[in-house]
C-alpha cells in the first residue's frame, strides 16, 4: 500500500531521520550534520551542566521572538508572588488574536492559573490580564521586563510586549533568550508548568475544557521537557527547548524558522546532540 506524506505520523518520520543520521554521523559528520541543522536564521544550543555552547548561528542578531517572551513574562509574573491573587479577564485583554482562552471575557482566576494557560497554550489574552494585573499597562510591564532581562545577563534586549507580539523598538537574540530560557527552568513552577501537555481549564460560564500545551516537541517526544515555542509572521517559527537524555541536558533557543519541517528537524538536532552525534 502507497503511504501519502501526511499519513505518515511524525513520530515514524523522527524515527527514520534519527536512524539515517545517526548511522550516516560515523562516517562523515561535518557533511550530514547539515542535514540535521533546523532550517532557521538563529540558533543555538547550550549543554545545561556545562554551560558550554555546542553549537551556534548568528547568535547574537536582534530579531523578534514571538510567544518565547512569555517565558520572561513569566519570571516578572513570579517575581511580584502572590499567585492566589485573583484577576480577572477583561474584553480589552481578549481583544488580541490568534491564540487566547475560551470564552474568557469576565472569568476571574488566580494569578497561578493565568500563568499556566499563558505558558501552556500561549494564551496572549492571559498575558495581558496579568501586565494589566501586575503593572497597569502593557509599557511598564515591558520596561520590567526589560530590567528583568538585563539583571539575568540578558544586556542587548528590549522588550514592550507581554505576550510577544510586535512592538517598534522590540527585539532579543538567541543568546540573550538562552539566559532567559535557562532561568526560567530553574524555576520549579515554570519547570512544571512547560511540561504540562494538558491543562484541565474552567471558561467563564463554569464549562470544563482542556488546554493543549502549544509546543508539539513535548507532545511527541518524551525526552522533550518542554519550554516555549512562537510563531508570527514577522518572527517566524520560534522555540526555546529543553531535552534530557542520557544524563544530559540540552537547552537550544531556535528564532525565524522558516518550515513546518522545523519541529522535526529541532527534535532531530536535539536527540543527536544528546547522543553525542554532532
């Protein structure tokens, strides 16, 4: 029976690189490690218990990061405390596209559970109400942010955007978002929450749903530990990712992705640099 490409499920396909690349590597690795290189504009990728860089591509070039910021957000979020504080969401905050809770407009939650929705299924209207919440407006959340970046090592930075929308005078580079990334791990809340594949949500009318976490990795590879991921047209595919395996941790930060073979390709790079392969 002839298989058409998308019945093909990724997971197969992950399967198949891997084996290709990983025999292929043994013999000739500075040729098929191209193939293996996500097909984005800045990359790089940290060993986690060393901290040195394994690899690494126009690193430091300012570019817009979409959804990735959240994971600052998040910091700032956590920094102020008080999660059980109650916030509750407005039509101003909903009034943002693509990505934002169901029926949100009036439901009240705790600063805890608009985290989780922000992290897990990038919920934008989620990282308004908790700017709105924690600063008043989303240009002194940014300046907080900002501040927030430059005390974790992160000097080149600026950031006017909860959410990771576009902004004029807004940009990052993977090698600042890798600091930010790697703090953001170490936090044992936002450790938990990006390795959330579902989230169990209460809408505004008292309806039960389930959020599904927005990185794809995490739901197809169980040595993913999740982060964050992006997309806007101006940004590209973006990804902060985590993977453990074989007593290794990599941390890659990934900015202007430019095919949906990007999540393939990311898992590829990440279980070869775990292996040792590249």
């Amino acid at each position: 029976m002839r298989l058409r490409h998308h019945q093909i499920r990724p997971t197969v396909l992950f399967a198949l690189f891997f084996a290709i690349f990983s025999q292929g590597l043994a013999g000739a690795p500075s040729s098929l490690a191209k193939f293996a290189m996500v097909e984005a504009d800045s990359i790089l990728i940290v060993d986690g218990d060393t901290g040195k860089v394994l690899f690494e591509k126009e690193a430091d070039r300012p570019r817009e990061i979409a959804s990735v910021q959240k994971l600052l957000s998040a910091l700032v979020i956590l920094e102020a405390g008080d999660l059980n504080k109650p916030v509750t969401v407005t039509a101003a905050d909903a009034s943002c596209q693509p990505t934002k809770l169901p029926n949100s407009v009036g439901g009240t939650y705790t600063r805890r559970e608009l985290l989780e929705a922000m992290l897990v299924l990038s919920a934008n209207d989620a990282a308004r109400a908790l700017a709105r919440d924690n600063s008043g407006s989303e240009a002194a959340f940014g300046a907080k942010m900002t501040l927030m970046a430059r005390r974790l090592g992160a000097k080149t930075s600026v950031f006017k955007d909860s959410a990771g929308f576009s902004a004029g005078g807004q940009y990052s580079t993977a090698r600042d978002m890798m600091k930010i990334a790697m703090a953001a791990y170490k936090n044992p809340v936002i450790r938990e929450i990006v390795a959330t594949k579902n989230l169990p949500w209460r809408e505004a009318n008292g309806k039960l749903t389930s959020l599904r976490n927005a990185n794809r990795i995490l739901h197809r590879h169980p040595n993913c530990r999740g982060l964050k991921v992006g997309y806007t047209g101006a940004a590209g595919h973006c990804a902060a990712v985590v993977w453990e395996e074989k007593g290794r941790r990599i941390f890659a930060v990934i900015l202007r992705g430019h095919k949906e073979m990007f999540w393939l390709q990311t898992a590829v790079m990440m279980k070869l640099y775990a292996n040792g392969l590249l």
